[in-house]
C-alpha cells in the first residue's frame, strides 16, 4: 500500500501487508493456520494508519483494536468442529504484538492469546459467542451476529 499527497492522501508512506491461511479439514473437523505480518517501510504512518490488535481471534482477551503500532505479526491456530448442520464449536492459539520501531520487532515480548467459542448459522447470519484470554489475566467475551469484524486477516 502506498500514500501519496499528491493524489489526495494525507501523508506520503508505504506499508507491506502479506498474510497465509491454511486450512486442513478432516470429517467435521478443521483446523486454520495463519501468519500475518505488515509493517510500515519507513515507521512513518499517520495515526489513522497505524497497524492494530486486540479482540476475537486477533489476541483475544484485549479490547477490539486495544493495541496500534507501526507494525504488526500474529501467528494463529485455530480448531473447530461442526456439530450438526449448523452449529460449531472451537479454539484458538494466538502469538503476537505491535511495534513502534521496526528494531523492536521480534517475538520476545510477543502476547499469548488464546480463545473458545461457539457458533451457529442462523437465517440472519452466522452467530458466535466466545471467550478470549490472553497473557497477564486479561479476559473478553464476544458476541456477534453477522461476520465479525477482522481487518486484513
């Protein structure tokens, strides 16, 4: 991604964003891996531009975009299991943090996250209720109805 003033943004930046999901499903059971890193190339992004963390599935236990940063890596592990024709059950690892600098980007003071839920398919939209967790006791609990909210990922 790049910002340009001289075509309408507010600052001149670029960003990379790269992500992979895999799935691997088995009878009514599948399990998603995903590794998703961007960075801002210079450490330069605006504020309203900055990459964010924080809610279901994206360290789960913080508040919905708790955490923002010039950079951002998640490594997940997500497990579910479908219960009759509309219902599922899961769980999910989470490894990961922002970063200001890009010299402070690396895994030692990454935040382990993990979440459970469950969820149905309704006639207005999927439906999910779950219970996140994260490192130092932080806890939160999500209800949706409709696809959540998960930017890039």
């Amino acid at each position: 991604m790049a910002s340009r003033e001289a075509i309408g943004g507010d600052e001149d930046f670029d960003q990379l964003l790269f992500s992979v999901t895999g799935p691997y499903a088995w009878g009514r059971n599948t399990v998603l891996g995903s590794i998703f890193y961007q960075t801002t190339l210079a450490d330069d992004a605006p504020i309203q531009s900055l990459f964010t963390a924080g809610g279901f599935l994206r360290l789960s236990g913080l508040v919905q975009d708790e955490l923002a940063g010039q950079h951002f890596a998640l490594l997940r592990a997500i497990y579910y299991r479908q219960f009759g024709e509309r219902f599922y059950a899961g769980a999910s690892a989470e490894l990961g943090n922002v970063w200001q600098n890009s010299s402070d980007i690396g895994f030692n003071d990454a935040i382990s996250a993990g979440s459970v839920f469950v969820g149905a398919d309704t006639p207005v939209g999927p439906f999910y209720l779950g219970y996140g967790r994260a490192e130092g006791g932080r806890q939160s609990v999500y209800l949706f109805l409709g696809l959540p909210y998960l930017p890039f990922c």
